[in-house]
C-alpha cells in the first residue's frame, strides 16, 4: 500500500469560550475573565490515515467537530495537541466566500483565489474561461462579489478549486447551497476526480450522499471519533443512535375515531423496529369508537428520514369495505417483501371518513430501520438481472 497523503496523530483541539460580552469588559475584569473563562474540547485524540485515492466521509451531528477537524487539515486551523501530516496541492472549499474580498469582482477573486490555492498568472489566465463557463455566471464575472447572491459564491469557489489540479479535495457542505442543476454538475465533476484517483475529504449532512460516493466514513461525535469504517457500518451506527421517535399528533376534529398503539411488526406479529431488504414488514394500530361509525376508512404512509414520501395507500384506494366500526378494532397492513434501501423510515397513520377531513392523524408515529450491504444508489432495494446478447 502507497504511503499516506494525509496523516492525523493524535490530534486535539481546545477552544476557550468567555462571557465577556466586549472587549473593554475583557480588560477591566480580567481576572474575573479568566474565572469565567470554560474550555471546549472540539475534538479529543483523533488518529487517521487517509491514502491515495480514497473517498473519506466525515459525518456526525452538529457540534461533533466535522468542521473543525476539515479546517485542521486544512491548515486552517492548529490543532492544541498532536500533528497532521499531508503531502500534494490542496483545495479546501471550506465555508462560503472563503478566500473572497467582497470589493473586488469576480474577476479580480479568480486570480486572487487562485494564487491562494498555488497557480500563477499564466496559469489562471490559461484556466480562466473554463472556470468562468463552468461557474455560469459570466454576465457577472465583472462585478463586485459582495453583490453575489449565496449561489453565485459557491459556484465561482467551486470553478476555482477544481480548476487547480488538486491531488487532494477538502469540501464542507457548500455544495447544499448551490441550485439543483449545480449541484449535480459539482457531483459529476467530483465522480470524475475519483475517477482520475484523487483524495477527497467530504463533510456533508446527507448520509445518502455518503454511502453514493465515500469508500470510507468517519464518525464524530463530541470531539470523539466513534466509528471508522464502511459508509454503511458508520451511517447504520449513527442513525441507530439518533432514531427519532418524536411524531406529530393530530388530533381528531370531532372525537368519532381514535388512534392508539402503532407498531411495526414482523412475520410472526412480534414488535420490530430493525429488517433486512426483503423482510416483511407488518404495521398495526389500534382503533376506538365510542358511538357507531358507517363512514370510516383508515390508511398509512412511509416517509423516509428526508420526508420522502416512499409509499402511502388507504382502504378507499384499495377498494375495501370495512363495515361498521364501534369499540376497539386492531387494524393491519403487511408487506411481504420489504424493497427499500438502507435506511431510517416512518410511519404515519390516519383514520378518516371515505371523503373528508381526517378524524385523527399520527404523523411519524414510528419509525424502523432498513439494513442493506448494496451500494447501490436510489430508494428502492431491487435485484436486477443483467444479461448481454
């Protein structure tokens, strides 16, 4: 195996918060500015090697020290304790406007920003169409930047950065600033550069984005590095440990039907929250009238973790009677093969009359989650068969 393009020993950073509120205070009460004074670990003993060519996630909640730890490698910031080693040209796009005066234009950043990032003047004169047909804001490339909307930084940032033949790429989450079309020509040019066997360092809230496009994902949180491993092992774990349970109750308008006990289910009727791609999945709740109801039908919908809708029906859509309802009735819906990718999911359930508003609606009433060890990007978990003729 080649030696390492980056190396992270043992690295800490503390950060000191004060409550002083200006500096005039820091000065007057400085003894009592030092009382008050807390450390914040930002991250704590982080050891990891990044090799030639490998795509590394790093994901956690905020506050985790994803960020922090980007900026260090990045030369950005120095850590308080331990070292980082790195070999090759870099290119951070680290927060919005990096490297950016707001006086001067386009134009003037690009040569700037560029001789930041290691080119000279006839380097960028040679890139410099490419980088302004690829940010596609050439009607503005001559005027002052303090002036760009979010949009227009990122993508003159981005047109820069890649335009410096980087062998290793930092990226911090602007990407989720530029519009759709955008993003994904970022994405494109991106896959291109692990195409070309270049290292990329990505901090991103999007877990689908880091199992697409990461061979490994790190794990953070509180400063602490918890997994390093495959995107599917990392995601799994930090999903699991930040399932969310928090539904939304509607409550019924008019009190004729309410919901109680919902719950995910396997083939056996036992209470289930984790399933492998093609276990069945059952959900059941519980229904009570208290008077006699002719005109009632009740139905679920999945959601993924992004509010997705994954699948949603109803009795109405499937053309079942359902009588009369008075007292409790348990209700239930079985799937045989459950064909989503990994994942979290929910479940919202409603009991409504055949037209009309609901009688009472739980929205993210449980959740369960989906185990797969397929790369393969999208919602739905299928098994092609590929033939050539």
């Amino acid at each position: 195996m080649s030696a390492p393009v980056i190396r992270i020993a043992d690295v800490s950073k503390k950060f000191v918060i004060r409550k002083d509120k200006s500096l005039k205070e820091r000065l007057v009460n400085a003894r009592r500015s030092r009382a008050n004074a807390e450390e914040f670990w930002a991250l704590r003993d982080i050891n990891i090697e990044v090799h030639p060519g490998h795509t590394l996630g790093l994901i956690g909640g905020n506050g985790s020290g994803k960020s922090t730890l980007l900026k260090i490698i990045g030369g950005i910031l120095t850590p308080t304790s331990g070292y980082v080693e790195r070999r090759g040209r870099l290119a951070a796009l680290l927060e919005l406007g990096a490297g950016f005066h707001g006086d001067l234009t386009g134009r003037e950043n690009v040569y700037l920003n560029a001789s930041i990032l290691g080119l000279t003047r006839a380097q960028t004169d040679l890139y410099f169409d490419s980088i302004v047909d690829f940010s596609g804001i050439e009607q503005f490339i001559d005027t002052q930047v303090k002036f760009y909307s979010s949009g227009m930084y990122v993508r003159l940032a981005f047109a820069v950065a890649i335009h410096v033949d980087p062998e290793i790429l930092l990226v911090d989450e602007v990407l989720a600033v530029g519009d759709e079309p955008f993003q994904r020509k970022c994405l494109d040019r991106i896959k291109q550069f692990q195409g070309d066997g270049r290292t990329i360092i990505l901090v991103t809230h999007s877990l689908e984005q880091v199992r697409q496009m990461c061979d490994r994902v790190v794990l953070l949180e509180s400063g602490s590095l918890i997994v390093d491993g495959s995107p599917g092992e990392a995601v799994r774990h930090f999903r699991e440990a930040n399932a969310e349970e928090d539904h939304v109750e509607q409550e019924s308008h008019d009190h004729l039907i309410t919901i109680s006990k919902v719950r995910t289910v396997d083939s056996s009727g036992k209470s289930a929250n984790h399933y492998d791609v093609g276990d069945t999945l059952g959900v059941e709740f519980e229904l009570a009238a208290e008077t006699l109801v002719d005109d009632w039908a009740f139905g679920i919908a999945l959601t993924d973790a992004s509010g997705l809708l994954i699948y949603g029906t109803n009795t109405v859509l499937q053309n079942l009677e359902v009588g009369t309802l008075r007292g409790t009735r348990t209700v239930r819906f079985r799937f045989d093969q459950l064909p989503v990718s990994e994942g979290q999911y929910f479940v919202t359930v409603a009991v409504h009359p055949k037209m009309g508003r609901d009688y009472h609606r739980i929205d993210r009433a449980t959740s369960f989650q989906v185990a797969n060890t397929s790369t393969d990007p999208g919602v739905l978990a299928l098994s092609p068969k590929i033939e050539i003729e």
